[in-house]
C-alpha cells in the first residue's frame, strides 16, 4: 500500500499530513469535518427525536475517520465511523464514549454518513463533555463490502480500531485523550458494546481502560429469546422479515445455512433478497420487496428448521450469544422496555441471569410499555447521567487519595 494522509482541522481548512509507513490496526487514513452544532442546534436535534435535552451544555463537531481494520476472515480492510468533540473551547483531555448503533441496511444511513438517528446520542454524549466515537461497522458508511451483520466479533474489531483511530484523530485535534471509555449502544450495538466491553476489560488495548457499561435493548440471547420470539410474536412481523432476512443472508457468508436462496426462501424472493440486503437499498426498499410474515419469508423446510435450529444454525446464534457470559469489574446497567416488540425484553433479562452467573449484579431499567425505538430515547438521557456519576465518583476518589495519602513508609 502507498502512503495515506491524514486530513485535519475545519471545514475547508485540512492540512495534508502524509504517512510513510503503511499503518497497522486502527491506523488512521483521513479525518473529514462533518458536522458543526451549537448548543441549541444540538438540543433542537435532539428534541425533534423526542429526546430529552436538558443535559446538553456545549456545541459539537463531529468528523468522519476512514481507519484500517480486519474483514471477518482477518484479512486488511478499511472502515468508517464517526468521532465526535465537544465544542467547548477548552484543551482538556476527554474521557471517550464508544457508542454502537443498531440494525442498519442502508450504507448511507451509518452515523458517519448521515445527519440522522445514528447522531442522536453520539451528539447528547459529547454535548456533556466527552469524545465519541461511533463506528459504522464494516460494509456501513464508505466502507468496502457488504456487512456481516450480527457478527460479533468483527463488530467488536471495527470498534476497537475505530478506538484506536479516535485516539490518535483526538490528538491530531487537539484534544487528546484520558484513555478512559464508557461502552452503550442500541440494538444490534448493544450486543457490540458488551462484548468491546468484554474485550477491554481483557486487555485488548492497553491505552483504554473500561470505565461502565451501558447498553439498550440489545438481541443477547439469539437462540433462547430473539429467534423463538420470531415465531410466539413477542417480535413483530415487520422487524422479524428485515431482521431476518438481513441476518440469514449475512450469515450465510460467514456459515453454510443454505447451498442456494431457494433453500431458505421462497419464490419470487429466493431471486431478490440477496441482492434486496446489498447496504446500497433503504429499509422501504427492502421491505417494499419482501412479503409481511416471517411464515410468507421462508419455505416450509426452513420454517421448520429455525424452530429447532441445529447444526451450523444453531452455531451461528450460539456464536453471538456469548456477550454477557462473563464477569465486568466496572458498573453495568441494562435498559430494555417491556413494550418492545423488536428484541423483545427476555433478551436483556438472559444477559442480567449471564452476568449474574459470574457474581456480577446487572440492575435492569424498564422503559415500560413503549417500543423498541422507545426505549433508546428514554434510556439515552439516563445513560449520559450514570457516565456522569461514575466518572464524578472516580474524580473524587482520585481526589481523596491523592490529598490525604499517608505518608511514605506509613500503612
């Protein structure tokens, strides 16, 4: 590969920085100014969504990296994402917010390529004061390929180089980074942010520390709630063909569900829905072309299987439903809502029973009888407000430590 350059300041105000030396994970290619927000423009945004707006208190700027990450099968690629900054007109050193957005089909509905859903909390985060960083994914964004979506792990890699692409874009800007990171996420981002938490709780990256966990409504038990839901309707009809037919055409790349379309769907879909879940499609699209029933989705064989999934079925959800299965050190909070018929509710209380297993007390928040949509908006508000009061408590720890050390040789 030949040299990359590193664009950064304004709009219309990039200074070339070139790279000699081709970089490794994470490894920046290019900054691009965004977006500019003031406060109000912020709270405005965030109100039009039904969002509570009260914590808002600086302006943002928000810039699209293009970094260099790992495709599932661990070959070099690249991916976007989103960084957002505070505009506060400090110089201080920022604590990091690594927010994983949910179910997208649409490349240029990612938060980095549109002023859209995908910015509601990157932006309510850094309007308190913190650094966001909010991957795309792969495939999503200006990222080649198509996504794997529901993939775990290549979830948790673009995340963690998007991590690495923040830090150093931070600095480039500016404003450099403490190394601590609040994980949350929506959605299909929920899983990711559990699992990237898991991740750096283990020591994936030695220059961030895991600080809290935060995630909303996320599908953490595929195979015991969010499958079985598709077929008792806790998961509406709507949500479970897009979902479904994103993930078993996703997952087909990465495991053999089926040898041809025809196995799993029926005709006239088995000749479109391939080529329908292509990232370059809008969700009305998608749906426009497919039937209204998971029943109508699939043939009669398939329909049978995903009941009593085995085999390379049952492994590919088994695969992705591992994200609470082990023990964190730091605060954890899960939100759902009882009302969401999207992933269903029993997905967050497998996770608390996972965490739990290990002696880890999850409590969960119940956003009550209001959808999957809903729910986001409500919890994202008390999201910011718990990173509040664990990074407050933190300082102030530091702060007792540091004024009342016992003198040098004392216990």
């Amino acid at each position: 590969m030949g040299a990359t350059t590193l664009l950064v300041g304004g709009v219309g105000g990039y200074a070339p920085v070139p790279r000699a030396q081709p970089a490794p994970r994470g490894g920046l290619v290019s900054v691009e100014a965004v977006s500019t927000r003031t406060p109000t423009q912020v709270a405005e945004f965030l109100a039009a969504a039904g969002i509570d707006s009260t914590e808002v208190r600086y302006g943002v700027r928000g810039y699209r990296l293009t970094y260099r990450t790992i495709t599932p099968q661990g070959t070099r690629t690249t991916a976007t994402g989103l960084l957002v900054l505070p505009d506060d007109g400090r110089r201080t050193r920022l604590d990091l917010v690594a927010d994983t957005h949910g179910t997208m089909v649409d490349r240029d509905y990612a938060p980095s390529a549109a002023e859209d859903d995908g910015r509601l909390s990157p932006y309510l985060h850094a309007s308190v004061g913190r650094a966001v960083a909010a991957p795309d994914y792969l495939g999503l964004g200006a990222g080649p390929g198509r996504h794997p979506y529901m993939d775990t792990a290549s979830g948790v890699s673009a995340s963690l180089d998007m991590l690495r692409a923040a830090r150093t874009a931070a600095r480039e800007l500016g404003r450099p980074l403490t190394g601590d990171v609040y994980g949350t996420g929506f959605s299909q981002g929920g899983q990711v942010a559990m699992a990237l938490g898991r991740a750096l709780s283990r020591g994936a990256d030695a220059h961030f520390r895991l600080k809290a966990l935060a995630p909303v409504s996320g599908p953490y038990d595929i195979a015991g709630q969010e499958m079985p839901g598709l077929f008792d309707g806790r998961v509406n009809d709507t949500s479970g063909v897009l979902y479904l037919a994103y993930w078993l055409t996703a997952q087909n790349r990465l495991h053999p569900l089926y040898q041809d379309p025809g196995e799993a769907f029926p005709e006239p879909y088995a000749r479109v829905v391939e080529g329908l879940i292509d990232t370059r499609h809008t969700t009305e699209e998608v749906l426009g072309a497919l039937p209204g029933t998971v029943k109508e989705l699939l043939t009669p064989g398939f329909y049978a299987r995903l009941q009593r999934p085995r085999g390379a079925l049952l492994d590919a959800m088994r695969d992705n439903d591992r994200t609470c299965d082990w023990k964190p050190d730091v605060p954890v909070r899960l939100y759902t809502a009882s009302g969401d018929t999207d992933v269903p509710m029993g997905n967050t209380l497998s996770c608390a029973r996972q965490l739990a297993g290990h002696g880890k007390k999850a409590p969960v928040t119940d956003q009550g009888a209001v959808d999957h949509n809903g729910a986001f908006r409500k919890s994202v508000p008390q999201i910011v407000r718990l990173f509040d009061s664990v990074a407050g408590t933190a300082q102030y720890q530091l702060f007792c430590c540091q004024k009342f050390q016992a003198p040098h040789g004392l216990p």
